[in-house]
C-alpha cells in the first residue's frame, strides 16, 4: 500500500478518478479529488469529488441517493491518477444513465467488445422484445421447464467432456451451459449482481474459515 503522500496532485492540487463498476468493469464517470476529498472517500468509504465549476466538495449521492461504495483506490504508475472500483446504488451520470460514457465514437468492424453484462442485456431484450427464429426466444416462449431441462442437458454434457479430459469441449460445453444458466437467470429475475454477491459473501466466510485454522 502507498501512502497518500506520496499522490501528486497537480497544481491545482486535483487528481482525476476514473471510477469503475465492481461488478460490470465498466467506466462509469471521471471526476476529480483534492486531497480532502480524498481523505473524506477513504474515511467514509463513499465517493467524495471536487467540483471544477462550483468549486467545492460533492459527496457522491447526497442528493439523489446514488452513492457509490467504494471497494479498492488504486493509483497508476506516475502516481498522478487514480483508479476507484464501485460498488454503485445507483446511475452514475447526473443525465440518469448508468455511465457518463453514453456517446460512442467509433468502433472497429472487426473486434468486438463483449462482457457477461452485455450478454445478459441482450438475452433479456429477446424476453421483452421477441424476434422471430432466435433459439432464445424460443427458450423463453417455452417456459421454465424448457429452460431447465437445456440446463440438465448442458450440465450432462459439461460432465462428459470433463471426463474425457478433453479441456476444448469442456470449454465449449462451460460455455453452452453458462448460457443457459443465463437465460434461467433472465427468467427468474436473477441478476449477476445477484450471483457476484452471493459469491462475495462466501468468499468472506471462507476467508474467516482460513483465519480460524491458522489460530488454532
């Protein structure tokens, strides 16, 4: 761990936070601290910024109760920037949206970005919004029993590969059955905040398991 003294904040004793939701990796906003902020986000655990135009502090969520928990502060390389992972209660941009990074620019015709998150969003548009001959709309129109009996299926399957010890089918298979888990998810209101909680919270347990043996 570093010390705060040794962040450089520029001469106008400002540092740039670019904050990160925990959970989707996305960007959420990029705003600025002075070194009181700083210490106001550390000691509370929740964003506190510095605003440029009204020059004065700004805790994260005071007025809209969108406030952003704060789960690590890393600094880059210079020590002049910082990164700050999230956990949002809320939209991050004054606009109501997610992110304030709404507006793409551009984007190459042959690399695509792809996330969990972004694969979630499009198999609950295929609920709300059926398209005609998608497969997953298909699973929705049949309902839950469908539904589970692709994901007996796949987890079958997932069992099979691994028996063979063949790791390229295993992957294959991982990957048919982890989206079919989402598709369950989608129509059981589960979300991966959901999933990635749950996981958090057995993570700690099994930390505290660990510490119990070792004083033992």
């Amino acid at each position: 761990m570093i010390n705060i003294n040794e962040l450089k904040f520029d001469e106008k004793g400002l540092i740039p936070a670019i904050v990160v939701d925990s959970i989707t990796k996305r960007v959420l906003t990029l705003a600025y601290m002075n070194r009181e902020s700083l210490e106001i986000s550390m000691e509370k655990g929740l964003t506190c910024f510095f605003s440029r135009s009204r020059q004065e502090l700004w805790l994260k969520g005071e007025t809209s109760g969108n406030y952003q928990h704060i789960v690590s502060i890393t600094a880059d390389c210079d020590k002049d920037a910082l990164v700050v992972v999230v956990e949002p209660d809320g939209p991050a941009c004054h606009l109501g949206t997610t992110s304030c990074f709404e507006n793409p620019l551009w984007q190459s015709d042959e690399r695509h970005e792809f996330s969990l998150q972004s694969l979630m969003s499009l198999i609950e548009g295929r609920k709300t919004e059926k398209k005609e001959g998608s497969y997953t709309t298909y699973l929705f129109e049949k309902g839950i029993d469908k539904i589970l009996k692709k994901v007996g299926e796949e987890s079958t399957e997932v069992i099979i590969a691994g028996k063979a010890d063949d790791k390229a089918e295993t992957v294959y298979e991982i990957a048919d059955l982890t989206y079919h888990l989402m598709v369950l998810m989608i129509q059981m209101g589960i979300s991966l905040e959901d999933i990635h909680k749950e996981l958090a919270s057995r993570h700690v347990i099994d930390h505290k398991v660990k510490q119990e043996k070792m004083t033992k």
